[in-house]
C-alpha cells in the first residue's frame, strides 16, 4: 500500500497515536488504513465415504488437490460463501446439517483465516470450474495425499477419515505456522468436547 485511496498522499506506515503498531497513515486527509486477516471459506463435499477434490488450475499450486474454498465476499456469511465458492469451483450443489462447522485455521503467517464446513452432496452432476481442471470423487485408499495442494486441505482430509468410522465430528482449531525454511507446522488447539452424530 503505497497511496492514500481517497486524496492519492503518499502514505506513511508510522505507529498512530494511542496505538501499538505500525498502519499506513494519510498525514493530507488524515486517514489510517488499518489491514486485517482475510477469510477463506470452503467445504468438505461428502458422498457416501467419498470427498470431492478440485485439482487447481491456478497458481499456488498448480495442479494440485484442493477442497473447494475461497475468499469470503462482503455481505455474505462464512457458510453462504463457502456454498458459494463450492458451487463456482466444482459445479457441485451441497446441502448442509446444523453442525456443518468443521476445521478452523489460524494462519497468522500470512494473515489468513481459513473455515470448512462439512456438506452433503445433492447429486453428482459436478463439474470443474474456471479455476480447476478437474473434479474428481475419492475414497480413503485413493486420496492423492503427496498431490494435495495446501496443509489446511491435508489435515482437514485426515481428520475427517479419523473421525469416520465412529461419525463423530468435532470442531477442531489449528494453528499454522509458516516457519523461514517454508515448513509448515499445524498444531491442534482446540476441539469441540463432544461429537455429534450424524
Ligand atoms: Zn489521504
């Protein structure tokens, strides 16, 4: 961020006063520019024991598998959008129970805050959208865990096959740590003290 959105200043990244960090300020309109994590929203598309996989067609990650997610719009909810971001992504119409809330991550590393939710497919008239190449079904022993895209999409995958055969589903929060070296640590949190049935 380098200039001010409403008077094009020059803006300055200095600690306002009263505050403990550093924003982008507008010393001409006198404006602060405050930056905040994103949210990135996404389902776990269910059929039978099998999960839908979108392989990307977009970098990061080119050619990986992912579950369908994306960044949250303005003015919808974290489940509206990952409704949303399933159907453009995989043409895959989902419905969802109470207790869809599934996998939180906590990626302070770079700002981001990703939410999946457990979803039942309707049908199976999916189909790649623009941003994969494919859409593809997968049971337990075909999961092409060494081609999965992201460690958020991996953990989620794993717990969720753990968590099958009793069908319990707790909510699970992780943090993910990017280190230097680009490892990635996923830590667990916190989870829901009680599964639910389904
Ligand atoms: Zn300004």
């Amino acid at each position: 961020m380098k200039y001010c959105h409403h008077c094009a200043a020059k803006l300055i990244l200095r600690v306002p006063e009263g505050d403990d960090r550093p924003r982008y300020c507008c010393d001409a309109c006198d404006r602060i520019f405050y930056q905040n994590p994103k949210n990135v929203v996404g389902t776990l598309p269910i059929y039978g024991d099998q999960v839908l996989l979108c392989r990307r067609a977009i970098q990061p990650r080119l050619g990986k598998w992912t579950l369908p997610a994306g960044y949250m719009e303005n003015g919808e909810s974290s489940l509206s959008g990952a409704i949303r971001e399933t159907l453009e992504e995989a043409g895959a119409r989902v419905s969802v129970q109470d207790d869809c809330l599934y996998t939180l991550f906590n990626l302070p590393s770079i700002n981001q805050v990703y939410m999946f939710f457990r979803a039942e497919l309707v049908d199976l008239d999916f189909t790649a959208g623009a941003e994969s190449q494919a859409v593809a079904l997968f049971s337990e022993p075909d999961i092409p865990w060494q081609e999965i895209a992201f460690p958020v999409v991996k953990s989620t995958l794993k717990y969720y096959f753990q968590d099958l055969p009793v069908r319990r589903f707790p909510v699970r929060m992780f943090d993910v740590h990017h280190g230097e070296d680009h490892t990635v640590t996923t830590r667990l949190i916190s989870q829901s003290p009680i599964g639910v049935d389904q």
